[in-house]
C-alpha cells in the first residue's frame, strides 16, 4: 500500500513538474521526541510506539506545510481567495494535530509553528520549497499545487490512521475530511480560472 501510495504522489508531482520527494509518514525517519518528551504529565488513552509518535509529528509539520504553501501563494495572487480562506482552515489542523502531539508526548516545543515556510523535517522542507517554486510560475499552477497538497494530505491522514487509538483516528476523519472539501475547492478554483 505504502509503495502504491508512493507511486501515485510521484506521479501527481511529475503531471505538476514538481519534483515529490515523499518520504511518507511511514517512510520519514526522525525521532518525534528529540529534544526530550513533554514534561507536562498528560493522560493518555494508549500508548503509542515511537513510529506512531513519528508520524504524530509528521501529520503535524504536514499540515503546516499546507497552511505556510497558502499563505505564501496567497500573497502572490491576492485576487484569488481560495488560498486566503483555506489557510484559515489549516490553521485550525495545525491545532488539532499539535493537541495530539501534546497529548501522547510528542515534543514540539522547539517548533516555530508562527514561523513561515521553515520545517524540521527535509522531506517537508523539499515539498514546501518546490510547491512554491511550481506556484510561482501561475495562478494555474498555484491551484494545482493546491490540489497536490490536498491529495497528498487526504493519502497521507489515511495511512497514519492504520493502528492508532480511536481519538486519534477520529481528528485524522476530520482533518481529511477538511482535506477532501478543499481539494473541491481548489478543483473549483481551476475550473473558473481555465474556464
């Protein structure tokens, strides 16, 4: 599934000419809780495996890649508010994953969530850089950018859900769920642009 995964976001990225760079959630290799857990006693309704607190981290920084993409595309074409009004959106997920985080002891003190366009993770880095780059060239492919995201975000949520405690499956649902309506939106943004 992870291969076929894979292959898909690979080949979404090469119709866009962007160059994908996916580790995965399962496939990106860092440690959740470098700088330490949270000291902050939280109560837990599972324990989770470090590979589980990794990709609470990945979700994490994920959605702060769509979120930084919107702000900045939306800064260039500001007489296109799908970007305006979704960023919003990911805002709100940036919180929900991060509660997660907090709540299972994942650290992300050290992380400069108000910050734009910086992430930990490279693979995150390479995405966010290459998104911008590819959205520069026009509103067009500032929108298809838009739908990559989306698309990457709703295979990615889907994935990191496989095995996870049932509060966790259930911000997952709704944050792909927030996914979903915005990849309609960004499809309905091209078609009035190409129309």
């Amino acid at each position: 599934m992870k291969d076929n995964r894979r292959a898909f976001l690979s080949k979404v990225g090469k119709s866009l000419g962007i160059a994908v760079v996916m580790g995965g959630v399962a496939g990106s290799s860092l440690h959740a809780s470098q700088n330490g857990s949270s000291s902050r006693d939280t109560a837990t309704s599972a324990e989770l495996s470090e590979e589980q607190k990794d990709e609470l981290f990945y979700i994490f920084q994920e959605e702060k890649v769509a979120r930084d993409v919107y702000i900045t595309l939306g800064q260039i074409y500001t007489n296109e508010s799908t970007f305006a009004l979704i960023q919003l959106s990911e805002q709100s997920h940036i919180d929900s994953a991060g509660a997660l985080c907090e709540k299972y002891g994942v650290d992300i003190s050290y992380v400069d969530v108000e910050g734009v366009g910086n992430f930990e993770l490279p693979v995150l880095q390479t995405l966010y850089d290459n998104c911008i780059s590819q959205g520069e060239n026009s509103l067009p492919d500032a929108l298809r950018v838009g739908e990559l995201i989306e698309i990457t975000d709703i295979a990615d949520l889907e994935h990191a859900s496989i095995g996870m405690p049932d509060d966790v499956v259930k911000v997952y649902s709704n944050l792909k769920d927030g996914s979903i309506n915005h990849l309609a939106a960004f499809r309905s943004a091209l078609d009035r642009v190409n129309g």
